[in-house]
C-alpha cells in the first residue's frame, strides 16, 4: 500500500491530458479492461488513437503492463512491432532510460536499456498520436524509471554508454552521412550484435539477409579502423571477383563471400571493443577516460567511408552498365 500510494502521488505531479487516474473515468475502465492486468492499476496513459475505444499503458503497482494485438500494433521492441500485450516491472524498468521524437504522423516514446544484458528488450517503443502531449508523457516515463534503482554494478561490456562512445559517430555534414550510409550499419544493429555476444560470452549467430546489411558488414572492419585484417577481407573478395570468368557467377560468388564476413566481421569488432576495455580496466582508468579512449580508438575512419562509399557506387553503376551492354 505504501508504493501504491507513493507512486500515485509521483503521477499527481504531472498535468498530462493523456495521463487518468481516476478509475471511474471511461478512459481509464477502457484501456484496464483492454489489458486485462491482475494488479492493482494506479493510472493509465492514454496513447489517444480513439477517443471513443481508447487503448494504452496501465501503470501498476508493480510496473507497467501494455496492450497489443493484430489489429493495433502501436508498440514496437527492438525496432519491430508486436502484437503480443507485454509488461514491465519496477525493478527492470529501472535499466531504462526514456526519450521521445516527434515523426510526421506520430509521436513516439522509447524506452532504451543502459545496459546490453538483455538482448531480446534492448528498446520499447509507444506510439503516440500527434495530439498526444508527448513532452508530458516522456517525462512521466522518466519518472517511472527512477521508483527503483539499479540493483548492483553493470559490468564494462554491457554498458550502453561505453558502447555509445565506441560506435556512435560525429555529426557530419549530409554527403558523409549519405557515402556512410552504404557501408555502415545503423547503431542499434551493432547494440543487438554486441548484447547476443555479451550475453553468451562467445560468438552466435546474429545475421540480416538484406543486401546492404550484407554489403556494410563486408566493409565494417576497415571502416571500423581494423585495417590490416579488413583490407585481407578486402582482397579476399576482389581476387576471386577478378578470377572467375562469368560475370553472374563472379558477383554470386562476391555476394557469398561478403555474406559469410557479414557473420565473422561483427564478433571481431566486438573483441577489439573487448580488448580495449579490458585495457582501460587494467589501467585502472576512470569512468571518463575510458569513454576518452573508446572515442579515439572506436568511431570510424571517416575518409575511408568516402573512398569506400564511391567505390561502391562506381561498382553499382559497372554493374548496371555491363548487364544491359550487348556482348
């Protein structure tokens, strides 16, 4: 009774249209009866795409709990939608951290793990829609997070600001981003890669089947600044392009061999993050200076992304041009 009481008078803090704590009010009795929760609901936000069959988020007294189905995917974890209703309690929601974005059509709330330990609920997403007070909202989520605290220490190679600082890139100007973009997976990409290997402590199979997934991975490590074991890769690939003879079975060959790096070159890059980590500990280096020295040694080489992207491009329109050339 006593958290029930101090998590209700958190919520009466906030002034958000989206937010019932009243449980006679029909938006409140709409989304409870929608999720059908066995605890007790504190209050409920509303994500207001009907007004006249309002669905949501209830907020427990133990945690959250979420409603989705078939006919309303407006949830999404690790970057998918799902139409299974699921649940947060306290304890987890208190490795989270919140943060929100306006989209053309929609307003969205996700929810980002601070840590990598948990692959399979690294971000939780809400969709909202525009009219929703999203600002509001966002902070009532924050506020949820911090009823709990952290239950012991995270280690080094499942901390997400470790791994921010090691991947994320500078802002860079919109020809860099665009040549960037075809050599280099998004940072959630690396996040899901790197949680599977801290989770099983080794590598495992942690694959996309699209082409420029395939294509990004191939350059990874010398994008990445793994040089000499990238340009081995590199010409690896390029020597039997060159070898066979037919084009098709050239550029098959070219695509398989880049598939079969697309599996081997993200575990190498998480064991250089690894082996730079494990040498800031043994220094004894701080919090700060081991964020320092993920920035220098991680990021990208932002040169070769150009010179990479390019090449990609001349080889497309190659490509392109030989196919429709006549023989």
């Amino acid at each position: 009774m006593e958290k029930k009481n101090e998590i209700k008078q958190r919520l009466n803090e906030f002034n958000s249209k989206s937010l019932c704590l009243n449980e006679e009010e029909f938006v409140f009795k709409s989304i409870t009866e929608r999720i059908k929760t066995k605890d007790s609901v504190i209050g409920v936000i509303d994500q207001c795409w009907n007004k006249k069959n309002p669905d949501g988020i209830a907020i427990t007294e133990t945690g959250i709990e979420w409603n989705a189905s078939l006919l309303s995917k407006n949830v999404s974890i690790n970057e998918k939608k799902i139409s299974k209703p699921g649940n947060l309690s306290f304890k987890e929601l208190a490795y989270y951290k919140c943060a929100y974005k306006e989209a053309i059509l929609m307003n969205i709330v996700t929810l980002t793990r601070t840590d990598i330990a948990n692959p399979n609920f690294l971000e939780i997403s809400f969709e909202f829609a525009k009219d929703a007070d999203i600002e509001q909202i966002c902070r009532i989520f924050e506020s949820l997070v911090k009823i709990e605290t952290v239950e012991g220490t995270i280690p080094d190679e499942k901390r997400l600001d470790y791994l921010e600082a090691f991947i994320i890139e500078d802002s860079v100007n919109p020809i860099m981003r665009l040549l960037r973009g075809l050599i280099s997976s998004s940072f959630f990409t690396y996040k899901q890669a790197f949680a599977k290997y801290a989770d099983k402590g080794s590598w495992v199979l942690c694959y996309k089947h699209d082409l420029p997934t395939i294509i990004g991975w191939a350059f990874a490590l010398l994008y990445r600044k793994i040089y000499l074991l990238g340009a081995i890769f590199i010409a690896i690939d390029l020597i039997f392009y060159v070898a066979i003879k037919s084009e098709v079975a050239a550029l098959v060959v070219l695509v398989l061999l880049m598939a079969i790096q697309s599996l081997i070159n993200p575990f190498i890059i998480y064991k250089r993050y690894i082996g730079i980590l494990k040498n800031c500990s043994s220094n004894k280096m701080s919090k700060e200076q081991t964020i320092e020295v993920l920035k220098k040694k991680g990021g990208s080489n932002g040169y070769l992304a150009v010179v990479a992207g390019i090449f990609i491009i001349i080889s497309i329109i190659v490509q392109i041009i030989s196919f429709f050339s006549p023989s």
